[in-house]
C-alpha cells in the first residue's frame, strides 16, 4: 500500500488523475446528451408511426363522407359521432395489430369508442383535449404512468370535411423505447468505463513521456549533490517548459562549478600565500634570532662585532617591514578596498617621486612626458606606489643601468613606461613576474631584499584602478613596463591667481 500510495503521489499519476477529473464530466455530459437526443429521436419516431395510423382512419372518414353524399364533414361528423369514433378506433386498431390503444372523443369530450375493446387506456387531460379540439392540430407527446407500465399519449383532432369534430386519442406502451434506452444506458456506461481505462494508460504514458526529462533533471542534481561537477542533463534545446528549465538547470550547473573551480583556485592560492609569506617571514626572523644569540655569547663586549650584529639586525628588520607592508597591499587588492578616484596630472607626479628617487638610483633617469599636462582618473596613493614599485625594481634588477622614464595619451588612456638597459628577464621567467613571490633568481633577489611581491602588486594596483600592465623583456636588451591608466574625462581647468 505504501508503494503505491507513493506511485499515486508522483507528478506522473497527479496530472494522469487530473485529466481524467477533466475528462469525466465531459464524458457525462456528452452521454447525457446522446441519450436524452436518443429518447427524442425514438419518441419522434413513434409519434410519426401513429400519425401514419391516424391518418389512415382519416382517409376512411373521407371514404364514408362520399359513400354517403354528405357535402359537409361537420354535418356527418355531428349526425354521426358514434360511427366517427367506431370508424377511427377500428381502422387504428386494424392498422396497429392492436398494439395502440384508441379512444375517441367527441367535440364535447365525451367518450364515443374505445379500441381494442376491454382495455383502461391513459387519458389525457381535459385541458390537452380542448386545444386539440380548438386548434385543430395534434398534441405534444406526453408519457404517462398507468399500472401496466409508461405510455405514450398522443392527442389527433378527428377532422370530417372542414371542421374538427372530435379527438383521437392514440397511446403505445413506452417499454420498447425504455428497452432501447436501457441498452444504450449499458453500451454507454461500458463504452465510458473503456475510455476512463484507454485514457489512464494512454495519460501515464504521455505523461511519462512527458516527464522523462524531469527525471533525467533530478537524476543530474543528484549527480551534482554527490560531488559529480561535470554532471549535464544535456537535453535536446526546445522552447517548452521542460526545455526552458532543463537549459537553466544546466547553465546553473556550469556557474556551481566555474564557482567552485574558483573556490577551489582562491584557496589554493590562500594556501601558496601563506607558506610563501610564512618562508620569506621566517629567513629575517631566524636571521634575528641568530643574532641575538650571537650577542648574548658575548659578542656585544666588542663593539665592532656589535655594529655588524645591529646593522645586519636593522636590515633584516626593514627587510621584514618591507614586506608585511606589501602583503597588506595585497590583502587590501584581495578584499577590494575602496579606493578614493581623482583627476590630477600624473606628469607632475612622476616627476616629483623620480626627483625623490630611491635607494641606488643610476646616473642616468631620461623623462621622455606628454607635452602639457596628463590628467588621469585614479588613486593617487596608488599610482605614487606603482611608479616607486616600478622604479625600486628598475634600480634593483638592473642596478645602474639607464632608466628611460615617457608618458603619452593614447585613445582614452594614458600610458606610463621605464625601459632599462639592465640584463633583461629570461624567457622561461617572463610569464610568471606577475605571480605573487616568483623571483626568478631567488638567491640574488633575497640578498637584495626582493619579495617577488613588486610587480604583483603593480598589477593588482593598475587593474584596481580600470587599467592594466604589460612588460616586454629579453636577455642582454633590457626590460621595458608599460602602465595604462584611465584618462580623465575632462581636463580640470588652470588654476587662477
């Protein structure tokens, strides 16, 4: 019982069972509508058979009318109601076989002959037998119940020559028509119970049909539910429901695992960020402490031993300074901080942070800027860190080497580059100077102070801003970086005294 309770509780059997509750009234109406069409039908048909009846007893009254020269039908009819009625009721029943029952009225409604004789015929009310007398024409059909059973009554005005003199009225028992009726109730009701059953299993099988891409949908989320990313239902495109849905589901599916794959990225990259950050902190801290322990074994009573011990202790304390600064940087990158956007002349900027400079700059600083002023829309904290980032690297990597330091604006942006005459950045370490602590020689780079971190954060600084970052590098031909920042819409105007 719980299976199939279940089974009837499916979207299957619910929209099978549904139509079927659609489709039941109509069927109802529709054989409601046969049969009471069938019952007048059979009712018409045995109403014309007795006007044919009648009318043969009307052709005998002409007959007897001529037979005995009366000129007027009224006349006979009146002279003669009792052969009017014998004549009526005879020629019925000799027509019928005797299975119409007659009785014939006057024009006063008074009984005159009853065919066949000994039988207790319906009769039909006073108020019927007037109109057919007064209007001259036949009755509506009536059905009475007498105690042999139903029958039915029919009301013909006896006409002799112009006038109506008299009412015929002609009643057959309803059981042939009730016979028909209840074999056609029992064709119907089988025929309906064949169509209930037809129906159901055809409505399972559409709406299984049907439904099959939904059980393929629910198949795939638990595909996906169990960890299957690559899980599709992968249906044929179609503009229903089903194939509306069966689209989404799996655009949805390759958002989860784009999303996931992401995920799955970031925390990858947490994790390679932690260790490397974890590493370059530990070389300074261990560098630290092996001082300190130098000095508390007595190395502090000698002051030449002292000053070595403290300068390579403030290096190593400025190397560490350095670098917690740069992965905040990141850190502030990573959780897209807010930046503060402004227009101002990045010309005038460069400027100022070249001529400030930075430890080891070379002798030779060429400024190749855009003529007049170059307004950007940016951070300027920002850009001041890309530029010294920039020339901290230039100063470090191709120590000594020419830097030549141009501006330009080109279509909507302005671009910052520094080309050094340095030793350039073999092939193989070219596309990963973006990485975060890629350094692709890390001995030099870490006696020097480098992180790897420089033009990390360049890029994500440039990017942060609506621009982006390009460097071109071969070995023995220098490097050259390029920096592209959004231009402001609208110069600001001169300031004025």
């Amino acid at each position: 019982m719980r299976r199939i309770g279940h089974a009837l509780a499916s979207l299957r059997w619910r929209l099978t069972l549904t139509f079927i509750a659609l489709l039941l009234p109509l069927l109802v109406l529709l054989a409601g509508y046969q049969f009471l069409t069938l019952r007048a039908s059979l009712i018409s048909n045995r109403v014309g058979e007795l006007q044919a009846d009648f009318n043969s007893a009307k052709r005998l009254i002409a007959t007897k009318e001529k037979a005995l020269g009366v000129a007027t039908g009224t006349r006979f009819c009146k002279a003669h109601p009792l052969a009017v009625g014998e004549i009526v009721a005879s020629s019925v029943s000799a027509v019928t076989g005797q299975t119409v029952q007659v009785v014939v009225y006057n024009s006063g409604l008074i009984q005159e002959a009853v065919a066949p004789a000994g039988v207790s015929p319906p009769t039909l009310d006073s108020a019927t037998l007037e109109g057919v007398v007064n209007r001259g024409t036949r009755s509506a059909a009536k059905q009475i119940t007498t105690n042999g059973g139903d029958q039915l009554v029919v009301g013909f005005p006896v006409v002799a020559g112009t006038g109506a003199c008299g009412v015929a009225q002609l009643s057959l028992s309803m059981t042939p028509i009730t016979n028909v009726l209840h074999d056609e109730i029992l064709l119907i009701t089988a025929g309906g119970l064949v169509m209930v059953i037809l129906a159901t299993v055809l409505g399972v099988m559409l709406t299984g049909r049907t439904l099959r891409p939904m059980r393929r949908l629910t198949a795939t989320a638990e595909q996906l539910a169990a960890g299957d990313l690559a899980a599709r239902s992968r249906l044929a495109p179609s503009n229903d429901e089903v194939g509306q849905l069966a689209s989404s589901f799996d655009h949805m599916a390759d958002r989860i695992q784009e999303a996931f794959a992401a995920q799955q990225d970031s925390e990858a990259q947490v994790r390679r960020f932690i260790a490397d950050a974890s590493h370059e902190l530990r070389t300074p801290l261990t560098a630290l402490k092996g001082y300190i322990d130098v000095l508390r074994m007595g190395a502090a009573r000698e002051p030449a031993a002292l000053d070595a011990a403290l300068g390579a202790m403030s290096n190593e304390s400025e190397r560490m300074r350095v670098l917690i600064l740069d992965l905040l940087t990141l850190a502030r990158l990573d959780a897209h901080r807010e930046s503060h956007p402004e227009d101002f002349d990045v010309n005038a900027a460069l400027a100022t942070l070249l001529n400030e400079g930075v430890p080891s700059m070379p002798a030779v600083v060429e400024r190749t800027f855009a003529p007049g002023a170059l307004f950007v829309h940016a951070d300027r904290d920002a850009v001041s860190t890309i530029v010294r980032n920039l020339l901290v690297n230039a100063c470090k990597y191709a120590h000594g080497a020419a830097q030549h330091w141009t501006t330009a604006a080109e279509a909507g942006w302005a671009k910052i580059e520094v080309r050094d005459e340095g030793p350039g950045i073999p092939a193989a370490d070219l596309p990963h100077v973006f990485e975060r602590f890629y350094r692709g020689e890390k001995t030099r780079a870490r006696e020097e102070g480098g992180s790897g971190l420089g033009l990390s954060i360049v890029q994500g600084l440039a990017r942060a801003q609506g621009g982006d970052v390009a460097i071109r590098s071969a070995e023995g031909a220098g490097t050259t970086v390029t920096v592209w920042l959004p231009l402001a819409p609208v110069p600001p105007p001169p300031p004025t005294d």
